[in-house]
C-alpha cells in the first residue's frame, strides 16, 4: 500500500509497515552448539576417567586371600559404544560450530543449509541416544544387579566408577535433548524462509 506524492515518489501510506526479512536464529543455533560441544566434552572426559581398582577378598582357599579388580568402561561394549558416539558428538559439534559460524556471516544462508542441518541434527541425536540408552541399561545393572539371572550389582563396591558412568549417561542425554532443540530451531527456520 503506497502513495504517490506530487513530485511522483512513492511512499508508504501511513500505518503500514513492511514485511521484515526472516530473521537469521544462527546466533542462537551457535550458542546451542557451543552448549553441545561443552556437554559432549565433558562427558567424554568423564567416561575416560571412570576407572576405580579394589582389593576385593575371595572365594578360593586359604579362607582370607585378597585380589585386586578394577572396573573401566572398557570391560563394557556398552560404555564403549558410549565413548566412541560422544567421541563422534564432539567432532560434530566442531564441524556445526564451524559451519554456523559461516552461516552467522550471511545475510540469508541457504536452505541446503538447514536442510542438512536438520538431517545431521536428527542423525546424531539418535547415535547419542541410543548410546545413552545402551549407557544407562548397563549403569542401572550395575546399581540394581538383576537376581533372576544372578548378575550381582558392582555400584556397592565400585561407587566412584558407577558415578562417573552416572553422569556421562546424564550428561549425554542433556547433548542428545540439545540435538533435538537445534532440529526444531533449523525446522522453524527453514519453515519461516519458505513462507
């Protein structure tokens, strides 16, 4: 809605304001990320670290003889499985952190862009889930045991080690909630440019 004016310019009529262009959400996207990339860390480091050694008393004759265990996410397919997807969630959120960074520069990224965003984001949300899944069937054994098939439960004895596996499970699900957050931040995105 415009009005012409006697020297032949036109000018918007009073009242009307023009569409503003779809805003760029990058800069909360990055900070998702950086969050992304903080909480797959951090896991990562906790996990590695997860190793408790005990001297432990047992069964075999003389009655008092003693024996040293440790207990470390390598003992574990599931732990490892955890540690080699949090291993890939961190290079992932390196090369997204990259990427958003590029995209923060630009007037109007791509949809290709978030397109790819979405596919990805959905992709490693999923690895990081099911790693948390496996993770946390594993941790709740350990703190629980399971009687009717006489696997006994560690976290009594192994407290330290169950804690660390604790909190990276915990922590990882945080980084799996994050993907989730960002696939509906590029989805909104992508909707809002298509309209």
């Amino acid at each position: 809605m415009t009005t012409t004016t006697s020297s032949g310019k036109t000018m918007p009529e009073s009242g009307y304001v023009p569409p503003s262009p779809p805003r760029n959400l990058f800069a909360v996207d990055l900070a998702l990320r950086l969050l992304l990339l903080a909480s797959t860390v951090s896991a990562l480091v906790v996990l590695a670290t997860s190793k408790q050694t005990k001297t432990l008393p047992t069964n075999s004759l003389p009655p008092f003889s003693f024996a040293t265990r440790s207990a470390y996410f390598k003992d574990s397919p599931a732990l490892i499985y955890l540690l080699v997807a949090l291993s890939v969630g961190v290079l992932y959120s390196i090369l997204t952190i990259l990427a958003s960074c590029f995209a923060i520069t630009r007037p109007s990224p791509s949809p290709k862009l978030y397109f790819l965003l979405i596919v990805y984001d959905a992709l490693m949300a999923g690895i990081l889930a099911s790693a948390t899944g496996t993770a946390g069937s594993v941790a709740y054994l350990g703190l629980k045991g399971n009687s009717h098939v006489g696997w006994a439960k560690i976290c009594n004895v192994y407290g330290k080690f169950c804690r660390h596996v604790g909190s990276s499970t915990i922590v990882t699900l945080v980084a799996s909630i994050l993907l989730v957050l960002l696939v509906i931040l590029s989805s909104y995105s992508l909707y809002r440019r298509s309209h």
